[in-house]
C-alpha cells in the first residue's frame, strides 16, 4: 500500500486588523475590533515563524512568576482557565503584575488574531516544570472548591457570548500559549494532537502517491499540524538556546545551541566557571 502524502495544508484563518484588551465585570478580554469583517490568512506561509512566535509568547506565561504565584496561591491544580471564574481573573485582580504579560501577548493575537476558544471545552494545562514542586506540594481537598458550582454556570455564559463577539479572556489565552509552550519545549502530552475545523480530500490525479489535503479554519489547529510536520520524519524540533536563550528551529532534536557561536561561548563560560571554582577550593 503507497504511503500517504501529507505536506499540503492550507488555513484560512480569520484575523481583525485590531484588538484591544478590554475589562468586563472583573474579567480581561481581548476583544477583535466591533464594527468591522476579518480577513482571512493562511498561517502555513510561514509555519516555522509561527511556532517560534507561539513558544515565545508561551514561554512569557511560563516565565511570569506573578502568574504562578497567584494560581499557586490559589490552589489551581491542574491549571484551568473555568478557575479564573472561581478565584478571580489575575488580569484584573493585579493589573500591575500582568501588564508585562499582556504586553508579550497583544502582538501575537495582533499578528495572528485568537485561537478558538470551544464551546465544550475547558481550556486545562499543567505548570511548567520549575513549579511542578511546588504545584505538587499542594494539598489536594475536595472542599477546596466547595459545593458551589455556580461560578461554571458563568463560565459557560460568558463563553456562549464570546463567540458571538469573537473575544476570548486574556486568562484563557495565556493558557492556551503555555499548552503549547509545554508541549513543544518541555514535551508534556507533546505527541496528542486534536484536529478541529478542517475539511479533508484525498487526491490520486496523477500521482503514484496519494496526497491528504486540509483546509483549515482556526488558529489552533493550524499551529498543531504545523507542528506535527515539523517533527515528523525529520527529527527537527523548537529549541531554546543553552546559551542566549533563544527560540530556534532545529535540525536535530538533540540540538542546544541556536548557532556554533553560541556552543563556544558556553562552553568558554562553563571552563571559565570550572576554573574559577577550582581556585576557590584550591584557595581554601
């Protein structure tokens, strides 16, 4: 049996020309420009730039310490974005914490418009590795969320009404960028892809390969298949630099530096490091 082709996707994707960060009974939207149609755009024209952008705006959720804390202190495990409706949104609650964070994700959605936010769907990821102690350390208690669970009754109203208006939460977003933050660069659940709004065909016209072909109609599914080809056969993956820290694409997984520079200079750092310990002991 001929192996399937399966490099042609195609997206066409909704994006307003603006968005703008909007504050509603306590909760932070980001909200698409009323009064005016999106256009459509195909994130497949550049699939690599799409996946650094994304890790780089989850890894600015990942690295917000003032995030963690609040849903640490909030006993959100795992963390769910219907929690934000229990414990209070942290875009509102600490405006002053969260303008950094909403400052690293206002031009993705600017450059990319928002992800799908579904209806059926409770946007949960775990927390990044650097807190996993800490998130373990958690008592678990059933009365830790009470009998009441009226607060998913607003969850659910405020959802319905989303996407009529084509808003999402700033607290969903930052979510859903730190899924894809973790599945990408820590590899949590990185091999599970859920494939939504596409329409799929199979062409034989003269090809002794068949080709799989997909058109697709939302962010989130356009960055998992982006991804899934990216990693598959090849072995490339999304790295981050050991030495400056920055986000690239891989030829090989294994890789840790985004250029040899970047290995010299680490690896000059590191003698410079182990000599200079040396001493100390030597000293003592």
């Amino acid at each position: 049996m001929p192996q399937m082709n399966f490099t042609h996707f195609r997206g066409a994707v909704p994006r307003f020309r603006n968005y703008a960060a909007v504050a509603e009974q306590r909760v932070l939207f980001i909200t698409p420009e009323a009064g005016v149609l999106p256009r459509r755009y195909d994130p497949f024209e550049d699939s690599e730039g799409l996946l650094l952008d994304v890790v780089r705006a989850g890894a600015a959720v990942a690295g917000c310490d003032a995030f963690m804390d609040y849903c640490l202190s909030h006993k959100m495990l795992p963390l769910r974005d219907a929690d934000f409706w229990r414990c209070g949104d942290f875009f509102t609650a600490c405006p002053n914490e969260a303008q950094p964070l909403l400052d690293a994700i206002l031009p993705f959605v600017q450059r990319y418009g928002l992800p799908l936010w579904e209806q059926n769907n409770i946007i949960t990821t775990s927390y990044p590795a650097r807190h996993e102690q800490r998130a373990m350390a958690i008592p678990f208690s059933e009365d830790d969320n009470g009998d009441d669970v009226g607060y998913l009754i607003h969850y659910e109203a405020v959802k319905r009404a989303c996407s009529r208006s084509g808003a999402v939460p700033a607290c969903t977003l930052a979510l859903m960028l730190l899924d894809f933050y973790l599945r990408f660069l820590e590899g949590v659940d990185g091999s599970h892809f859920f494939i939504r709004n596409a329409e799929w065909t199979l062409d034989f016209e003269h090809n002794k390969t068949p080709e799989l072909r997909a058109q697709v109609y939302d962010l989130t599914t356009c960055i998992d298949l982006a991804y899934a080809q990216l990693v598959s056969g090849e072995g490339r993956a999304v790295r981050q630099c050991k030495h400056c820290q920055k986000f690239f694409i891989a030829d090989d997984w294994r890789a840790e530096y985004c250029s040899p520079r970047c290995r010299g200079a680490y690896n000059s750092k590191m003698t410079r490091k182990r000599v200079k310990e040396r001493k100390l002991r030597e000293g003592q």
